[in-house]
C-alpha cells in the first residue's frame, strides 16, 4: 500500500506575520492508494532514504519552481533546517501530531529576527522518490503554493523516516527583517474590533456565496454560536493551539441531534475588515470551501480578539434533521 498525506493551510499551512497575518486552519488530507502487489513491493525500507539527499531534492524543486516565476531562490540556513528536522522527527516518532504543533515556537528558536514565516509539512510511504511525491502535492494545493511563491528569502528544510517507512518532511519559510516586505493595512486596536460585528459579517458573507450558489442559507443558532465564541476565545488566550482541538465536543454541546458537522477557523491581524479577510482565504481553500458549500442548514460564529490585536474566527456548520 502506497499512501501519501499532505496538511494544508488554506488548505493547511500556517503562515506567521511580524505584520498582518492571515491563517485558515486545514484539516488533514488522506489519500489511500491501492496498488497492484507487483507495485506494492517497491516499498522502500528506511535504511535506504537518504534524509540529506531528500532534504536537497526538495530546496532544489522548489527553487526550480520559483525561478520558473521569475522569483529569488530560498536560501538554506542551518539554524531552520535544525528545527524543521526537529519537527519531522517528532512526528515520525508520534511524539507531535502530523501538522504544525508548535509552529511559532521553531521560528522563535530559529534566532533570526523575522518579518513572516510559513510553514508546509508532508509525509508519504512508500515512493521511490519522496521529495517529489512532497513536493508536487504542495503545487496543488493552494495553501501550500501560497507560502512557495510567497515573499521569503530564507528556508529551512527537515527529512525524518519511521520504522514504517513513513517520510515526514517539513520547510520553513522566513523573510529575515533585512528583507523589505510588502506594506500592510494599520493594525485596528483590539478596542476597535467589534466582534458581534465580524460574526454577522462573516454569516452575511457566507450566505451571500451560498445564494451564489442556489445553495440554502445557514441559519444562526446561539447555542452553536456559544461553541465558537468559546473556542476562538480559548484559541485567542493561547489555551489551546490554533485549529480544531475539541471539535467533537463542541458538536455534542451545541445540539442534541445532527446528522452532520464541520469546522472552519480562521485567524488574522492588521486587516481593517478581517471578516472578509477570513472569508476570502476559506473560498480559496478547497477543503474550507467544501464546507461552506456543503449539506448544513444551521451554523455558529464566534470571533475573539487578543491584546496582540490577533482576531480569531470560528464558524461551526451543522446539519440538524
């Protein structure tokens, strides 16, 4: 069996500002092959994966691609590629979940002052060459290509291998603060940020698609709505990570009965109308996007603003029967 899984923001990566910042969190992506046996024996043991050539393979890949574009090659740095083989190698060991835990604490560790850093994780099994299979699944994805084409001058790039043959493989994007980045919008005081605004805007935004679309509208629920504002809030705090940590029970404590559930949150600072902001990236995002178009007749948003003037949003989609 060959398997190959990417994390996606908008659709699954992260992307960290010093100035404005964007983030729509993703949900996994699975994709099971089933291959002929005579193909299934091409796995590759993990004695045979030369971390260092993978790691090379994928600087080299993607340089190629943004020179393709007419922009500047990333240059590596030992410092990121140190913490991004860190990253890799705690999720090959399951001592990290598959995805971006601990994001801002690498590029803090990093040691280089920086202006913004993203972030693309994947892992796949089983392929002769597993910095391609990486790397061509990030050019599909919107998320991923974003932070490939994005205004960074550094990387950093880590390679670790399982007992199962699971490569897991992290690059880290930075624009060192030597580097001049595009201007951004004045940030707005957390004062000034009306939540119970945002939360409408964003539903008006989300039905306004939908109707786009001869798509029903999604009714507001303030049970549902009482959900999201807990977590954006806890998100906002810092007591739990950005993304869906405890969506389940959300789901159970908003209604007593559905038939289905999904979750889209989204952070951003420095944006005067970060409701659209949020939106927008969640229409760009094929996996966000499935959810705003998909089966659900009620819906919750919960928006919360830190000192930091960071907006969390969260808009929980449910089908009731």
């Amino acid at each position: 069996m060959i398997r190959t899984k990417i994390h996606n923001f908008v659709l699954g990566t992260l992307i960290v500002s010093g100035g404005v910042v964007a983030i729509a969190a993703p949900a996994h992506t699975y994709t099971p092959q089933s291959l002929p046996k005579s193909v299934q024996s091409r796995h590759i043991a993990q004695s045979t994966i030369d971390t260092a050539a993978v790691e090379a393979s994928v600087h080299r890949q993607i340089n190629q691609y943004r020179a393709s574009l007419g922009l500047p090659a990333l240059t590596r740095n030992e410092s990121i590629d140190s913490q991004a083989r860190i990253h890799s190698q705690r999720m090959a060991d399951a001592q990290a979940a598959f995805g971006h835990s601990g994001f801002n604490q690498r590029v803090q560790a990093i040691g280089i002052s920086y202006q913004a850093a993203a972030e693309n994780v994947a892992t796949n099994r089983g392929y002769s060459d597993p910095a391609t299979q990486s790397v061509q699944g990030w050019l599909t994805s919107s998320g991923h290509l974003n932070n490939i084409k994005g205004n960074y001058n550094l990387t950093g790039i880590g390679v670790a291998v399982n007992s199962k043959g699971e490569v897991y493989i992290t690059q880290i994007f930075v624009l060192s603060s030597s580097q001049t980045s595009t201007p951004t919008n004045p940030q707005p005081t957390t004062s000034t940020i009306k939540t119970a605004d945002v939360e409408a805007s964003v539903h008006r935004q989300i039905n306004q698609y939908r109707a786009s679309l001869s798509l029903p509208a999604l009714t507001r629920n303030s049970s549902i709505d009482n959900q999201a504002r807990i977590h954006s809030r806890n998100m906002a705090n810092g007591t739990v990570p950005f993304g869906h940590t405890g969506f389940s029970q959300r789901v159970q404590a908003s209604v007593s009965s559905y038939q289905a559930a999904a979750e889209n949150v989204a952070t951003n600072r420095g944006y005067s109308d970060p409701a659209t902001q949020a939106v927008q990236g969640w229409l760009r995002s094929s996996g966000h996007l499935n959810n705003i178009k998909g089966n659900y007749n009620l819906t919750g948003i919960g928006v919360a603003v830190n000192s930091k003037g960071e907006v969390y949003i969260t808009q929980i989609f449910i089908r009731k029967p």
